[in-house]
C-alpha cells in the first residue's frame, strides 16, 4: 500500500468498517476523524465468522493474530432437519483443499476492541456523541443542526439504516434474537451447527472464542424469529419459549439455563439492499450502508473490511478522488453483486414459510451439495473466495501504482 496520503477524511460510524476504513486510511498518511452517536462506542450482536478473506484484512494492518488469538476456529457448517435428523447443510473449509483456511468464530465484542485499539494506535480521531442526519458539500451534518468541518472525503460507515444512503424497502421478514453464553460440552467446538423445522424455526450454536482480557470461551447462540411475532414472544412467558427451542433441539438445555430475562437476548433484525454504485452526492459508501443482506453466508463483517481495503488502495494509488473512488466500485462491485444475489437465493432456504423451499432443499440441494464439484464450490464461497476479492483489489492497485 502507498503512503503520504494528504487527504483530510471524515467517516460516519464506529463499527467495523469506520474502524477499519479508518486504521487503513491513517496507515497511509490520511488525516481522519470518525464521528459516532454513541458517547461510549460499543459492538451490538453477539458472534460472528470471520472468514479468510477478513482475516486477510485484519492481517493488512497487523491484528490478524491477535483476533486468531482470541476467536475460534471453525472447520464446518452443519446442519439438521428435525424430526428427521437428516443432514441439510455440511459445508467444511477443507473441501478446497487440505490446507485451505478456514473460518473463525469470534466475539463482536472481541473484534470491536481490536479494531477500536487499532484505530487509536493509528491516531485516528474519535468525536463520539455526534449522531450524524446528513451530509453536504464535504461537511457532515449532526442531530443537534451543528456542522462539521470541511473534509476532502466523506465515508458513510454508518450500516443498513444510514440516514446518508438508500434505507432498505423493508427488513427481511425473519431476524434473529442473539446470546453470547458460556461454552458448554456436547458441542462441535469447530462447528456452527444449527438444527431446522423446515425453513420456519432455526436455532444455531457456534464458538466464539474470548473476549480480550478474559480465560472464559464463550459461543454464540441464535434463534430465528419474524418481526411479527416478535412482541408476542417477549409478552409470553420465556419458559414456553424455551420449550420451543428444546422440542427442536434438546441438546440446548443448558444454554438455555444461562438465559434468565428476555433481555438476556438481544433481537438482530436483517435487510437486503444494494446501491447500484458506492457514489451519493456528498459522500461514499462502505459496508452496509453499500450493500445489507441476510447473514446466510457470514460475509456483512468480511465484505465491510473488503470495502475498507479497497477504498484505501484506490485512494492510495491515485492522485485523483474521483477516479479514485471509480477504482473502488471497480474493485468491489462484481465481488459485492455475486454474493448479494447468492444470499439473496438462500435465505428463504432457511428462513421463511414455505414448504416448498424447505422440500428443495432437503430433498435436492442436500445429496446435490455432496457431489463433486459442489462441496469444493460451497467450501470457497462461504470462505468469501468466490470471485477473488483480494486479487481484484491487489492487482488492480499494483497496476495502477506501477
């Protein structure tokens, strides 16, 4: 990457891509200020998995081992239908071969503090407090009708709902509630393993690692829920909601031990959208205020840190911003399009209310899944390899800088 960047550049949104945009960008010689609505910054969610090609950012700007440190390994996606117990989903890393990498569960708490510190040790700048409304003229506009100051370059950062880009038609009709829980035996300690009733109930355990400071591993649990019934289950008492889960899946007993309140749980809530280009009139987008699916194939953390080293790279390499941030939605747009009509394809695989989706896939695309070539296929695109990500966004850089 080229340094002596000399841009002064704003960025809307302490998460993931805010954090990383900004590390990278900082790297590079930029000035940057990140501004948040939070007074504390904070993760919101519980795990993740962080796929190689994320892991492949975070080793850019030198935190890929310690996140390797603190998450944990995952070698396979597995999956089964209830009351049957048929395998519907098996996905292992080492498909596309015995030395491919393979995922890694981590806290988004973990992840959050990694990239916080980052940014810090970058000297990156942190306004916290300032929820940002709008953008205009290289300026960010706050709630409070205050204006920041005269940036070169405005990065929207700030997810699906960002008031700087497109919201969403809707949100997807299923979210998920989420808990972060003390890691128990009887687990696939390598896995994320779900168990489904068609495509209308899904519950999902994976590890997460640790959080930064602390010997306890923890893994993530998830159960799929509609927006439409979500006020009935936190009016209902949580046993009867517990023995939901437990009919679909026993085994979770004493997770579901560990789970006190509703409030034990926190509810995700998911929606799918695309901008046709990263470019609005005021700003450019990374993460998910570009491009906000389902989380069917893990990628919305990796695609978010994709983003940030693409628009570092475009930036870096050109001495122009506008055919700079061209070369951006050139390196990410192909990559972007093929994984947001894939996740677009497979959610209501797993969640929605149709028969028929379910039959499919357990019917068809289970045995088709275990054919060669598809477990090789499968293997690299939940590794987020599909398409080259990190080939577009490295050689098209080292063209452009030769």
């Amino acid at each position: 990457m080229l340094a002596d960047l000399s841009l002064d550049i704003a960025i809307a949104g302490c998460g993931v891509a805010g954090l990383a945009s900004a590390t990278l960008l900082r790297q590079a010689g930029a000035r940057v200020v990140i501004y948040d609505r939070l007074e504390a910054p904070k993760p919101i969610g519980s795990g993740i998995i962080l796929q190689p090609v994320g892991l492949a950012v975070l080793d850019a700007f030198g935190v890929g081992d310690a996140m390797r440190e603190l998450g944990a390994p995952i070698k396979r996606l597995h999956g089964k239908n209830t009351p049957r117990q048929n395998v519907v989903l098996d996905v292992r890393y080492d498909a596309a071969g015995e030395d491919a990498p393979c995922g890694l569960g981590v806290h988004r708490g973990a992840l959050f503090q990694l990239l916080y510190d980052a940014a810090l040790a970058a000297r990156a700048e942190i306004e916290s407090g300032r929820e940002v409304v709008g953008a205009r003229d290289g300026r960010l506009v706050f709630a409070d009708g205050a204006e920041s100051a005269r940036f070169d370059l405005v990065i929207d950062a700030l997810g699906a709902r960002s008031p700087l880009s497109r919201p969403p038609q809707a949100p997807l009709p299923f979210g998920a509630l989420w808990a972060s829980l003390d890691w128990v035996d009887g687990f696939d300690d390598a896995a994320l393993e779900q168990r489904y009733f068609a495509a209308r109930k899904m519950a999902g355990f994976m590890p997460i690692g640790r959080l930064k400071g602390e010997m306890r591993q923890q893994g993530a649990f998830f159960w799929s829920l509609k927006h439409t019934e979500r006020a009935a289950w936190r009016a209902a008492p949580l046993e009867a909601w517990k023995d939901e889960v437990r009919a679909l899946w026993p085994q979770t007993e004493p997770l579901l031990a560990q789970i006190a309140t509703h409030d034990d749980l926190v509810f995700a809530t998911y929606a799918h959208r695309t901008l046709r280009e990263p470019l609005s009139r005021h700003c450019v987008h990374v993460g998910d205020s570009w491009h906000c699916t389902s989380p069917q194939l893990g990628q919305g953390a990796n695609m978010a840190l994709l983003d940030a080293l693409a628009l570092t790279q475009a930036l870096a390499s050109q001495s122009n911003i506008d055919v700079a941030l061209g070369e951006y939605a050139r390196m990410r747009l192909w990559h972007i399009r093929l994984y947001q009509a894939a996740s677009w394809m497979f959610t209501p695989v797993y969640q929605s209310d149709s028969a028929t989706f379910a039959a499919l896939r357990d019917w068809i695309m289970a045995p088709l899944s275990r054919t060669w070539p598809a477990p090789q296929v499968l293997a690299a695109l939940v590794a987020g390899q599909i398409g080259a990500p990190l080939h577009a966004i490295g050689a098209r850089s080292q063209r452009r800088s030769a």
